[in-house]
C-alpha cells in the first residue's frame, strides 16, 4: 500500500496531535505519583515534537492562525528547556 501525500500529512497531524496531548497525560499521571503539581523535563520535550510535526502540518495545509500559534509556543518550550538545563548547572 502506497501513502499518499495528503495521507502522509495527516499522520503527522495526528502523531503532532497525540504527543501534544501526551505532554498533559504526562504531567498530569507525574503530579498524581509525586502528589503535588509538577511539570517533569519530558513534559517540554513533547511539547516541542507536538509543536514541531503541528507546524510543519499547518504550513502544509496553509493555515496563518495555526502557523503562528504553534510558532511562538516552540520558543517557549526550548526557553524552559534552557532554564531547566541552566538551574542544575547552578546547582552542581
């Protein structure tokens, strides 16, 4: 069975989707282990592969309000990935 292009497109989507989502199943199963509200680094990094695969879709499908949406979160979630790698630097 061959994929075509738009197929393709759509799993990115959707696998963009499914890691977005995951970031809150993520933080919110981790706050019920650690029993109080935590963000784990991993939390971040799903961001960044969910907002990544969602760009690219958006630029694919040529959509400005979803282009801009998910450009500015990705530098939020590399700025926290900074400060978390800049805090344990501070500590050690």
């Amino acid at each position: 069975m061959m994929l075509t292009r738009e197929t393709l497109w759509l799993v990115v989507g959707f696998i963009g989707q499914i890691a977005f989502t995951g970031r809150f199943v993520l933080q919110w199963l981790y706050s019920e282990y650690k029993k109080r509200s935590v963000i784990p680094t991993s939390f971040w990094y799903l961001s960044i592969v969910g907002s990544t695969l969602l760009f690219a879709y958006a630029i694919y499908r040529q959509d400005p309000v979803f282009i801009v949406g998910q450009a500015f979160g990705s530098i939020v979630y590399l700025r926290n990935l900074q400060l978390i790698a800049k805090s344990k630097t501070v500590k050690e």
